[in-house]
C-alpha cells in the first residue's frame, strides 16, 4: 500500500511498536490478533472487561495464530482491595473517636 493511498479493507500494516493492524469495513483499523481471537470467540473484544494478551514475545510476531492469544477478563479486585482497606481504617477510626469520647466524659 502506498504512502497516501485509500487501504483497502482487509489490508494490513505493522505500526513501529510491531503491533499488526487490519482494515475492517464497520470499526476501522483493529489489532489483528484480536481479530485472530474474535474468530475464536466468536463474539467481539469488549475494551471495559476483556484484556488480550500474547502468550510470549515470539507470539507477538504472528497475531494470526491464536494458540498464542489469550483472552483474560480485567480484574476490579484492586479497588473491591482499596475499599475494604478504607472501610476497615474508617471503624479503627470510629474505634478510636469512641475511645476519646469516652475518655472526655470521664473527666
């Protein structure tokens, strides 16, 4: 494909991070390999929960093979963790004005 020219849809390109792109008629430029697993899935990557992954660095050269493709969801663990984490701080917290009003009364 020239420099300038019109890509067909269904044509191909390397970026300069090596990522393979693919001309598709409804969403643009796609990652291939996530074309490659889409057939597998046989639904579309969902970008919010879905996290494509190579299996390892000599994987990343051929996106059409989808034995090195993997499909994993996106965790929300970190912030279930983060709220746990304030939740128990806000009852020490709690633990502790109690223990002070406590302690202010008694005197």
């Amino acid at each position: 494909m020239a420099r300038g020219s019109t890509a067909e849809v269904g044509a191909t390109r390397v970026a300069k991070n090596g990522y393979h792109y693919t001309k598709t008629t409804d969403r643009g430029w796609v990652l291939t390999h996530w074309l490659t697993i889409e057939k597998v899935l046989g639904r579309q990557i969902d970008p919010a929960t879905d996290q494509v992954r190579f299996r390892s660095k000599e994987a990343k050269n051929n996106p059409y093979d989808e034995k090195g493709i993997e499909v994993i969801k996106k965790r929300t663990s970190s912030k279930r963790k983060r709220l746990a984490q304030i939740e128990s701080r806000l009852q020490e917290l709690e633990a502790e004005a109690s223990s002070l009003r406590a302690q202010l009364n008694e005197s």
